[in-house]
C-alpha cells in the first residue's frame, strides 16, 4: 500500500532509471555543474507545474526554490527555457516512454494473436496568433494569423500504454504524419486507421514488413475482384448485406486485401448522412450512391479470415475510438492543452512536453491498477482515475513544501510574492511619500 501510494502521489519517481544528466548534457541544456537546481529537479519542477492551473516563469522559479532551498528569479529561469531545454525534455519523453513500454504487460487477452495492437489519432490545441510563425493553424476568411498546435498521440490497446509523442503545426495534418507509424510498427502488430490516416502505399509497405492493418475503405476508391474485374460495391451489398472477400483496392495500386462490410442501424446511418451533408468543406458533395453505401460499414484489412472472423474483426476496429476517451481524458484533467496567453512558443512547447510526460506515468499507473484489479467487476475508469490522479500533484507539492525548512519556504515566498520594480509606484510606496511628505 505505501508503495501504491507514492507512485500516486510522486510520479516524478518513475524517473529514476532514466538518465537525465546524461540527456541534459547531451542536449546542451546542461553544460556545466549545476551551481543551483540540477536538470532533474527542473525536470521535476516543470512536470508539476504542467498539471497546476497557473503557469509562468514566476511559478517555475517558486517550485525550483522549493525543490532546491534555493532563489531562483523568474529572470534567469526564462534565460533557460531555450531550445535545448525543449530538445531535453523531448528526448526525456522518448526515453521514458521506451523504459515503461519494455515494463508493460498485455492486460487484454482477447487479441493476444497480435504483437500490439496500435491506434493513431491526433488532437488540436489553439494557440496564441502570435506563435502562428512557428505553429501556423488553419486559414480563415479574415486573413487573419491564426495559431494551433498538433499533437500526434500512438497508443497500444493490449497495454493500454502510450508509444510515442510528436508535436507538430496544425497544418501538418493526419494524411502527412500516417507514416510516422513506421517508425513503431513490429512484426505481428496490428495497426488502425482512421479514414484521415489511409494510405494505399502505407498498407502496402505494411504488408511487406509482416505488420496488419484495419482501416475503414475510403469512398471513391477503386474495388476490383481476384480476376481483376472492377466491382460495383453499392450493387453487390444490396444483393448480399453482408461482405466477407478477397480483394484488390486501388487504380493504380492494386492492394490485396481482405475486404468486409456490414450494415449498421439506420439510427447510425441517419447520423452519419446528417454529418456528410453538414460538412462545412464545399468541395465535398456527396452523391446520392455515396449516401446509400453509409448504411455500411465497410472495412479492408490484411488479417486472413482463419485469424479473426467478420463480426470479431468489426469489434475490433470500434476499439479505435478508445484514444478519443483518453484525449479527453488528458485534455480535461492534466490540462495540456492550456497553454498561458503570452508564454513563448518554447516554454509552450516545454509545457506540453512535460504534459505528455506525465500522462505518459499516468496511463502506466493506469495499467498496474488494471492488473491489480483484474477480472473484477466494473472496470476501472480512466477519467475517474484521472480525476483524482489530478489533485495527486498537489499531495506531492504539500510533501515538497513540509519537507523543507520553514524559513526557507517562507522566504521563497516573499521573494517570489514582492512587487516588480516598475516606473509606477505601488500602494505602499505612496503610502512611504505621504508619510516622508
């Protein structure tokens, strides 16, 4: 128990094992013996202060005093938020993420014929129209600079543990980054796709590698049977229903795929037509044939039909939309995708990378609570475990704060809480005029 409850109240822990010195210096964040707070405390400090609601140099130079005994200006630690301590905490990322992959187990037993099972799926966060520079967000009538940030998020639904990270503009939208799966992907790991991540040449490149895929079929793309003759899918669903073939996708691909499709419930069907003509992309007017094969759901893959039959397979690719939970679970608890009004675009950075950090413990503290509760009934939540894990942070702020002097917390509290020299006068300097008048 008092193990469970300081890897709840300290997530910071979970760094034990990685190198960060080592990272600090090779990043150039750390070029010299640290005459004040190590890179492990600042490690420490920003990860806190990414789940507190007030963000700022000032805040970041509180929480270093605290770990350190030591005052810290909000001056020189903006001196060091830099692109080396952007790269340090990237690369802090991708070593964690890759210690706790290698500690996770599957807790999901009903697709252990899979390696992993990997979902993408990315999220937006709007920034600031003066970071649009470096972050260019979507275009609008006004002309107007606009600002957002995209996040690439890969997940395993075996593990229910985080893959990998990538932080990139909003422009660079899910079609461009559907390769980045490459860089994960293993032999026997099963990867899918949403419609915004399809790509024949990426299936393609799959299959030569030994990794399947599960993607939904885009409309509008070629169908061809194993003679090669062109198929009339809308044609052949109204005789048969239901679909279960192999096939060939593409013009000029040709991709060989295993090809199934199912109806769904006119409710869903009614939605998803609503959605397809209240599309606000007028370069999308969808065709009376397009309308009626939404009544489907119509899937390509390259699992062979003796691995996973048609209804398990059908299952399988509505587990895709368990990344949409968890990015609102991170979204509304951990508080990434608040980013302060006039930060920089570096300590923005450093902000969601120390976010992403921390959701990344988070979801292995997730997988370790589902192995302890395993087979029970009901299942643990994400969202209420992130509920609480949230208010966690302030527990290990409160054991920070008792665990040092008092006078010193107390003069880290007044020299971070006194007035800014100004050109103004403050309340009690006109207080000191009147009485020197």
């Amino acid at each position: 128990m008092q193990d469970l409850l300081a890897r709840m109240s300290s997530f910071t822990s979970k760094t034990n094992s990685v190198p960060i010195d080592e990272i600090a210096r090779r990043t150039g964040f750390v070029r010299r013996s640290a005459r004040k707070a190590e890179a492990r405390q600042w490690l420490q400090a920003i990860c806190l202060m990414s789940t507190l609601p007030s963000r700022s140099f000032r805040i970041l130079a509180w929480l270093l005093g605290l770990l350190k005994g030591q005052s810290h200006s909000k001056q020189n630690v903006g001196k060091r938020i830099h692109n080396c301590f952007e790269q340090f905490l990237q690369e802090v990322l991708t070593e964690i993420i890759a210690k706790l992959a290698r500690q996770t187990q599957h807790v999901d037993p009903a697709l252990k014929t899979f390696g992993r099972v990997i979902v993408q799926d990315s999220t937006v966060i709007g920034l600031p129209a003066r970071l649009a520079d470096r972050f260019p967000g979507a275009k609008n009538q006004t002309g107007k600079a606009v600002a957002g940030m995209r996040i690439q998020a890969f997940f395993d639904l075996l593990s229910e543990s985080c893959l990998g990270f990538s932080i990139s503009p909003f422009t660079r939208n899910d079609q461009l980054a559907s390769g980045d799966v490459l860089k994960l992907a293993r032999p026997g790991d099963l990867i899918i796709r949403d419609l915004g991540y399809s790509s024949l040449s990426l299936f393609l490149r799959l299959i030569k590698e030994g990794v399947h895929f599960l993607s939904r079929l885009k409309y509008g793309t070629c169908v061809f049977d194993h003679n090669g003759h062109p198929v009339d899918l809308l044609a052949l669903l109204q005789r048969q229903r239901h679909l279960d073939m192999q096939a060939y996708v593409g013009k000029e691909t040709r991709l060989p795929v295993r090809l199934i499709a199912v109806p769904v419930p006119e409710v869903v069907a009614a939605q998803r037509r609503r959605k397809a003509r209240s599309n606000r992309d007028r370069r999308t007017n969808p065709s009376k044939k397009h309308m009626r094969l939404l009544g489907w759901t119509i899937l390509i893959t390259s699992v062979a039909q003796e691995q996973i039959e048609l209804c398990a397979l059908v299952k399988t690719y509505g587990l895709r939309w368990r990344i949409e939970t968890l990015f609102k679970t991170w979204k509304s608890h951990f508080r990434f995708g608040s980013v302060p009004a006039y930060a920089c675009s570096t300590f923005v950075c450093s902000l969601i990378l120390a976010g992403l950090i921390y959701v990344a413990m988070f979801q292995t503290l997730f997988q370790d609570l589902r192995c302890r509760d395993k087979g029970k009934q009901p299942h643990l939540s994400p969202m209420k475990l992130a509920s609480i894990i949230h208010n966690c942070a302030f527990i290990e702020l409160q054991t920070i704060i008792t665990s040092i002097d008092s006078q010193k917390f107390w003069y880290t509290m007044i020299y971070h809480c006194r007035y800014d020299q100004r050109k103004r006068t403050n309340y009690y300097q006109v207080l000191e005029n009147l009485a020197l008048g």
